[in-house]
C-alpha cells in the first residue's frame, strides 16, 4: 500500500510501508528556501515511519548550493543517523558537477556523523528501484 503525504507543489511524497521504501520527485528546480522545505517534510517522514529506503529524483533540480549541503551537514545529518535508513538511491541528469557534488556531501556527512549507508546514483528510476530492493 502507498501513502501519499501533503506536501508542497514542488515534490511529490509516496511511501510503500510494507518495503519502507519513500520516493521523492523534485517536480521542478526550486529555490533555497523551498530545497530546505522540502527536505524537512522528508526528514519527517523518514524518521516517523522508520524508512529503510529512500530514493530521490532530483532530475528536475540544479545542483545543490554548497550553502543548503552546510545546511543538510548541520541540521538534517544528526537526525539522519538517528533514523533506519540503510540505503540512497538518486536519480539524476547526466550532469557530472551534480553527480560528485552530492558524492562529496554525503561522504562528508557519513565520515562527519559516522553513519553506515549506502548511496548509488543513477539515471533512471528503474534502475535505481531495482538497486534499492537488492537483498
């Protein structure tokens, strides 16, 4: 069964709670203060329904401003570790800038907080499901 959650007109929330599993759409670029939104809904989610899984398609965003990563470092991190979350699936363009920047941030955040999770990248969304539910 799916859940869908009220969130702002840029993202679209679905968790499947028998996989623990959240799927987030950035439906168009967005602002700072909208990215910040967004991921406080998520982080919520995350850690109020015990998500294991989580897989972001970021296709229609920039890159990440190195402000909103200190941020996601500073603020969204420590709660992180205190969640289930085992596994990160992103789907992306094919921008190589994008693509190591958040390889960066999230090494960072594992290295900084000392969290155990695993993170891949891809472009497409099947590929990305498929590596989510790997056993």
């Amino acid at each position: 069964m799916s859940m869908t959650f009220d969130v702002p007109d840029y993202l679209f929330i679905s968790l499947k709670e028998e996989e623990k599993l959240l799927h987030m759409k950035w439906l168009r670029n967005v602002v700072s203060e909208e990215y910040r939104a967004g991921i406080k809904v998520v982080k919520e989610i995350i850690l109020h329904h015990k998500v294991e899984l989580w897989l972001i398609d970021s296709r229609l965003i920039d890159s990440i401003l190195f402000a909103d990563q200190q941020w996601i470092k500073r603020e969204i991190a420590p709660l992180i570790k205190l969640s289930n979350l085992q596994r990160i699936a992103r789907v992306l363009t094919d921008d190589i800038f994008n693509y190591i920047s958040f390889e960066n941030m999230i090494e960072e955040v594992k290295e900084e907080h000392d969290i155990s999770l695993d993170l891949a990248q891809f472009s497409s969304l099947e590929a990305a499901f498929d590596w989510l539910r790997m056993d």
